[in-house]
C-alpha cells in the first residue's frame, strides 16, 4: 500500500527509535536545518537563556528560539491576567530579579522611582519589610522592561515559530528537534533542527484541577460554574457585582489570595453582596516550622511569605544547604522550606478582617468529598473535617485556585525525552540535571541537553521557577556553554561593557 503519511511526516522508523541517523530524517522527506543550539518553549526561561547568551557573544544566527508564542512574556501575561493580576497590579517577586537585566542593577525599584518621580517607593524599599511590605514591580512595569530588552537583543530574528514535538539524539553527536510549523507555511510537515545543543524551557503542561472539581465538570459538562483561576473566568466576577451571591474559593497560595482581594475590590467599589466562603484544607493558626529559625509566619489558615521560597535559597546559606544534601536530605528541606505560601500584605488583611467582622468572609478548615449540583441550578460543596464533622456549602460558583500542572509525564516533549532520550526523574518526580542544568543520561557526544524552570524542580538549585531561578540557570548553563567554546566568558571587562550598552540601549 502507498504512504499515506503527509509530505515531510514522522516514519514508523523515527518514531520508534530513539537515535536518528541523518538518512532516516532524509528518506522521510523532513527538511533539516542546522543551527549549534535551540530553545524549545519561547517563555521567559527561553528569553532569559538566549539573553545571557547574546550578552556573552553568541550572534543571533547561531541560536533559535522554537516556540508557538509570539513574545517571550506572552504566557505569563495571560495566566497572570486572568488570575487577577492585571498590568497595574503588582507581582510576587523582589526588586532585583530583572529577567531583562542579568545585573539586576537598577533594580525596579529604582527603575520606578525614577520613571515616576517618586521618593516614597525607595523609602519602601529602604525599610522593607519592617515599616513597609517588601516592594514588587508591577507587571507593566516587567513587560515594558521585557519588551526593551527583546528589541536590543534581536529576539524576533531568533524566533522559530510552530509546535516543538520531540527531541531525539542523532547518531554520532548532537540533537534532531522536530518542528511543526504553522499550518501552510512550509510545503512539509515537519521540519528538523539538527544542532550540537538544545535546551527544553517548556514551562507547566497545563491547568491542575481538584480531583473532585474535574470530576463535576467532565459529569455534568459544566465549565461555566466551576472554574480554574488559571483560565478566563471574568464572568463569576460580573454576575456577583449584578446581584447577590455566594462564592466558593479554594486553595491558599498567592493566586488564591489574588482572587479573594479582587472580590473583595468589588464589593468596596461596587457594593456587590458577595458572601466568600474560603475552604483551607490545612488550616494554618499561627507560626510553624522546625526550630527557631526556620520558622514560617502564619495565621488566619494562611501561610506567609513574601517570595516563593526564603530569599537565602535564592543566594544564602539555604541555597549553598540544598546543593550539598544528598537526594532525601534535599527532599526533607524542600519540604520544610517549599510549600503554599502568599505574602502578608497589610490592606488585604484588613480587607480579610473586615470580612470576618462583617460576616460575608468565611474561612473554613475541610476536606471537600464532592460537589453536586442541586435542584435550582447551583452548586453544593459536601465537607468534612478532622473532627469527623459534615457540612454542605451551597454556592452559585467555585473557583478553584491550587495552581498549574507541573508533572513531567504530562507534558509530549519531556515524557518523549524519558522514553527516549535517556533522561530520568528526580526525587521530586521532575527531570534530574546536574549543576550545570544538563540533564542526566541524555549527552550525545560532543551535544547537551540542558533545561530549566519548573520541569527542573527539586535538583540543587530550590527557585527554579521563578525570575532569579531562571537567570540564574541561564547564567549557569551559559558558563558551561563558554567552557565548550560556544561563546565568551562573562568577565569582568566584558560584563562592564555589556552592563553600559544594555544602559544606554545599544544592540548587544
């Protein structure tokens, strides 16, 4: 029978080997293209590796970004959006993670004071955190950063636009990446990027549901009641300014505190008469933590905390802690450290506080067994506690705030490169890189196969994702890279004279 396979398609030969010869790729009719290294995912890990990069003398030519986004910012600015963190608002990060700026000096902080005359954020960030809560740019103000530095770093010549589908070794040395363009605009289906490096920054597979919550929206095909506060759901916010309601809201990290503090806006600005009520599933009553000083604030069913982690596992003794452990060594102190967190920020206490005196914030400690809907049209939350009481909590929506999906087996590429590629998982489940961020099993000759951000959680390195995670990683794997020959060392004369042309917004 003739090949039904479109023009330029994976072979049944391809798909089940996992080392590739060139012939192969060839006789399928695949197109290969060769470039020294790539980055599949086109986020902020992908900008931040090929920054470092462009800034240590790698021309534009010999790297490609291989992503379906059009900015590197463009993901995180919809999943911040839609959880409630418009472009105003300020983010969850310390003023000197610049991902456009490996220095971090000037810091955002002083970026925005400067930019908006305003003596009072440096006061702020002079007195941080004990007369003032810790300063946080605001997302508009990493966007246009971003922007700036895309622009100066020729980003756009670098981009490679389509679906990354697997990552293979080839035979001899290096890597085969199979791209998916858009559709018409190459004559075949595929395209292969044949390079000596490839770095996977691929950020969360998807949305992480309750399994309950999934439960209720596959049975009954309800997705308008039940919601995630990663996906578009401005419409439970409409119907509760327009008329009286009830919320359930569950989870207890920074999204789910982003939710509450935007129902709580609306009924201050609007008058809504939204009754909150707020299931914890641990309910945390006050400080915790082993010994004195890993203790943790807390209180009210939240655990605070104004970064993702404690600033000295960003670049302290935690961080210099967790490299040294061993594999349960490192898992115990992720677990002691890690965790859901949000920060303890003054006007949405007193937000909160007015709500428990008010009587229309409900803060609850339960297990939810399953949701229901009931005969006119809402929904009913049935509960438990740990003192074996049951309750029902009838509510027109739920929304659902415990995160993204991070799980390396979900994601096409990562779960292709366990079966395939050599590589393996870590304590944590995520995939197993050493210092450098290579990832463990998968060289191939003179090639490397690095990777940052979440799918990298749980190695030596604890704030994988987050901005300073990611420089961080694009700076170690850059020094690798230099020590390979790729591109120069980031030393003294050149780090100054790079730090100037980024200043005064020069091209790299």
């Amino acid at each position: 029978m003739p090949d039904a396979r479109p023009l330029g398609d994976l072979s049944p030969e391809l798909l089940g080997s996992s080392v590739w010869p060139d012939r192969a790729v060839l006789e399928a009719g695949i197109p290969v293209y060769d470039v020294p290294l790539v980055s599949v995912g086109g986020g902020l890990g992908s900008f931040t590796l090929v920054d470092a990069l462009r800034i240590q003398g790698a021309p534009a030519s010999s790297l490609r970004v291989l992503s379906n986004l059009d900015t590197p910012w463009q993901t995180w600015a919809y999943l911040s959006r839609v959880s409630q963190l418009p472009p105003r608002e300020r983010i969850r990060s310390d003023a000197g993670a610049r991902p456009d700026n490996i220095w971090g000096f000037p810091s955002y902080a002083l970026h925005e004071a400067w930019r908006d005359r305003s003596p009072r954020l440096l006061f702020q960030v002079l007195t941080e955190p004990v007369l003032t809560d810790f300063f946080s740019p605001r997302a508009e103000t990493v966007f246009a950063t971003l922007e700036r530095e895309a622009a100066r770093i020729s980003y756009a010549a670098m981009l490679a636009k389509g679906q990354v589908r697997m990552v293979r070794r080839r035979a001899g040395d290096g890597y085969f990446t199979i791209l998916t363009p858009p559709a018409g605009a190459t004559p075949t289906k595929r395209i292969a990027i044949r390079s000596r490096f490839v770095h996977l920054a691929v950020g969360y597979p998807g949305l992480r549901f309750l399994p309950d919550l999934q439960e209720f929206r596959e049975t009954h095909n309800d997705y308008h009641r039940v919601v995630n506060a990663y996906e578009p759901h401005e419409h439970v916010y409409e119907f509760l300014k327009s008329r009286p309601g009830v919320v359930v809201v569950r989870g207890a990290g920074i999204v789910a505190s982003r939710v509450l503090h935007r129902l709580m806006d609306d009924r201050e600005r609007y008058g809504s008469q939204t009754q909150i009520v707020h299931m914890f599933r641990t309910f945390v009553s006050g400080a915790h933590g082993p010994g004195p000083w890993m203790r943790r604030r807390g209180g009210d069913g939240w655990a605070y905390q104004a970064f993702t982690l404690p600033k000295s596992a960003f670049g302290g003794q935690l961080k210099a802690r967790i490299r040294r452990a061993d594999g349960a060594g490192r898992a115990e102190l992720m677990k002691v450290i890690g965790g859901t967190t949000t920060p303890r920020l003054r006007p949405w206490q007193a937000q909160m506080r007015a709500g428990r005196e008010g009587g229309w914030y409900h803060p609850v400690q339960a297990v939810v067994d399953r949701v229901e809907p009931t005969p006119d049209g809402r929904l009913a939350s049935l509960t438990s506690s740990d003192d074996g009481t049951r309750a029902r909590h009838v509510s027109d929506f739920v929304i659902d705030c415990t995160g993204l999906e991070a799980g390396v087996p979900e994601h096409r590429v990562l779960a292709d490169l366990l079966e395939h590629g050599g590589a393996r998982r870590n304590g944590a489940g995520r995939l197993m890189v050493g210092e450098n961020f290579a990832v463990t099993g998968t060289e191939n000759g003179d090639g490397v196969l690095y990777a940052s951000g979440a799918a990298t959680a749980g190695n030596h390195f604890p704030a994988v994702d987050s901005f300073l995670g990611l420089q961080t990683a694009a700076l170690d794997i850059a020094a690798d890279l230099a020590g390979r020959g790729f591109c120069a060392r980031l030393g003294p004369l050149r780090s100054t004279g790079q730090w100037l042309r980024w200043a005064s917004g020069r091209p790299v």
